[in-house]
C-alpha cells in the first residue's frame, strides 16, 4: 500500500506513490500569491463558463452533445500550471480549462459548441475537437486512449530536436484498458520520451465503475508493468498534481522518461449533459460535492493561508461572471458557416459542392 499524505488545501488523504513529497521542498510551496489566485481563477472560469453552456444547451443553442467537468476542474488547472509556455498538451473532453490556459477564450469554446463560423473549426465540429500548434494544443480524439501515441509522437519529436519541452495528455479509468495506453506507454518507456499521463480515475468510465474494468487496486500499479514511475495522488487538490506534474516534468526534460499520474477525482455530472446517470448509487454525487468539491477545498485554503478574503473571491467572481457575458454575446455575434465550407479542407483539390455526386450518376445524368 502506497503512503497516505494529507494535502496542503485539506480534504481526507490520498494514497501517493513516487515524487519527493515526503522530503523536502513542495514545488507549489514557491508559487506566489498572484500564480496562487491565477489558479483559483481558471478554476472558476471552467466552472462558470460550463455552468453558462448548460444553459445554452438547454435553450438548444448548442449544436453538439455537451460534456462537463464539474468536480474536475482541479486536475486540469494544476496539470497544465506545472507547465512551461512551451509545452505541448492533448487535452480531452473534460479538460476544457486547459485550453483556456493555452490561450483559447471562452468565446471560442462558446462558438464551438454552437457551430458558430466564427469557431476554431468554423462549425465543423460540435465540441472541443480543436487544437493549435502555435499555442501547443493537440485536438482531443474522441476514442479515449487514442491520444496517448499520438502525444508520444509528439514527445519523440521534442527528443530528436533536443527541446526542453514535455507533452501532456490525460485518459480516463477506462481509456488506461485501451489497447492504445500501452502501447503508446510502452514505446514512451522504452524511447525514454519526455511524456507525462495524467489518468483521471473519475469512478466511471462511462456507466462502468472502475472497479468493475480492471483487477489492479490503482491505476498506478500499471506503470509496473510499463517499467515507469506510477503515482496517486488527490486529483481534488490542484497544487498536489501541479506537484506530481512539475516533478515528472523534471524527470521527463532530464532524460528520465514517462511518467503516470493517476489523479483521484469523481464526475459529479453524468458522460455528457444528456446522461441521467442512473447507474449511480443513490446520494453518491451529493456527498462528493459535500466533501471535495475542489473549488470549495481551494477557496478554503487561500482564505485560510491568507492569500484572499471573501470579499475577494465573492468579486472574483462577479468579474467572471462579467466576462462571460460579454464572450456570450461576441459568440452569439458570430454567424453559422457557409454550407460550401464543408468541402474546404478536406480535399486536396475540392469538388464543387453542386458535383459532388457525379461519380454515382449514371451515364447521362444531368445534375439537379
């Protein structure tokens, strides 16, 4: 069993394998107060502006399925603060706040999920299936697991160029018994790549609890196999996996390799907003937002440590609460997309999109 610790932000323990936690100087212990409250704020801002496009959603002015990632908010913020500027990151569907960090507005998330041509896509996708090489993001793929080779490319080609860069990606519970985790895993370890795995056991994949699709007591046990350091940590409390990360970060840049982190976290919302989650036991997502909710357990410890007072928090928010009005109002602005925009980009030289069934007319046919 690995070692119970207890985090700086409060909340019951969580086991941790790995790291130098127990010895020594927390890397978050030399963060400031203005890096401390940026923390807090792209928490909240994932929080409210999710809270926002459910309310879009249920007016049916998203075009797509939605996915939330209340109660998870930490996890991401702290991953992606551990990071250099430089870094490159694979988020998922449940990793929004990254791409915000990243560089990406609200507005363009916003657009996004309303097909908007105004959107990283132009309204070809119909939620966060979009990424950036200047800003370092890789476009989610939808099949969980998937990711991880593709960012292990991604790391051999920071290797080969002898770059301080690491790439990020997160997984799932059930993406980690995907074919694809291991063997985009096992190639990271074998090359030894600057590749860091943040494996989010959230309780369920999908409707399957976790215990009920793998043998191993964490996550983590699976580094053993791989022949990379595994560790578990509190995935509620975003300076212990800004710890975990900036470590392995460390290990990744000085040649050690890949590094999994399982963070402990629970979806509170179902897979996506039309889930009724009815496979959940009774009073289950209650007490979670009860006891860990990761935005009350920080706010808790930034007033305790001195950092904010309630007044700051409560005009924090009404500052957020602000912006995202006026990002809503720039996305409603943005018009639909040109259907003739389908074809581009998906061809080398595109068809007319008046011909493009000619090859299935018969000899003859006139177009209509």
């Amino acid at each position: 069993m690995a070692k119970a610790s207890t985090s700086e932000t409060g909340g019951r323990p969580r086991r941790r394998r790995g790291g130098n936690s127990s010895s020594g100087k927390r890397p978050s212990s030399a963060l400031s107060r203005e890096r401390l409250m940026e923390i807090h704020r792209w928490m909240l801002l994932t929080r409210k502006l999710e809270e926002r496009l459910v309310n879009l959603y249920r007016q049916n002015k998203i075009v797509g399925g939605l996915y939330r990632s209340l109660g998870q908010e930490a996890e991401t913020i702290g991953a992606v603060a551990a990071l250099e500027p430089q870094d490159w990151i694979g988020p998922l569907i449940r990793n929004m706040g990254a791409v915000l960090v990243k560089g990406y507005r609200p507005r363009d998330v916003l657009m996004q999920y309303m097909a908007r041509s105004g959107g990283p896509t132009g309204g070809k996708d119909l939620n966060t299936h979009f990424g950036n090489g200047e800003r370092g993001v890789v476009s989610p793929i939808s099949m969980l697991g998937e990711t991880i080779p593709v960012m292990a490319g991604t790391a051999l080609a920071m290797k080969l160029r002898r770059e301080d860069r690491v790439a990020l990606t997160w997984t799932g519970d059930g993406g980690t018994s995907a074919g694809a985790f291991y063997e985009g895993m096992n190639l990271a370890a074998v090359w030894k790549l600057p590749l860091i795995v943040v494996a989010e056991n959230n309780g369920y994949a999908y409707s399957t609890p976790t215990s009920h699709q793998m043998a191993v007591k964490t996550i983590a046990d699976k580094a053993l196999g791989l022949g990379m350091p595994g560790t578990t940590v509190d995935g509620n409390d975003p300076l212990v996996v800004f710890d975990a990360v900036r470590e392995a970060r460390a290990r990744a840049v000085a040649g050690g390799g890949p590094t999994l982190i399982e963070v402990l976290t629970y979806r509170r919302k179902g897979h996506a907003e039309h889930d009724t989650q009815k496979y959940v036991p009774e009073g289950e997502v209650e007490r979670w937002a009860r006891e860990n909710d990761p935005l009350d357990r920080y706010e808790a410890f930034l007033k305790r440590a001195g950092h904010a007072t309630g007044e700051d928090l409560t005009r924090i928010a009404g500052e957020l609460a602000s912006y995202i009005d006026e990002e809503v109002d720039a996305a409603m602005a943005s018009p639909m997309p040109d259907p003739a925009f389908a074809l581009e980009a998906v061809y080398a030289h595109p068809p007319r999109a008046v011909d493009h069934l000619a090859p299935y007319r018969s000899p003859g046919e006139a177009e209509r």
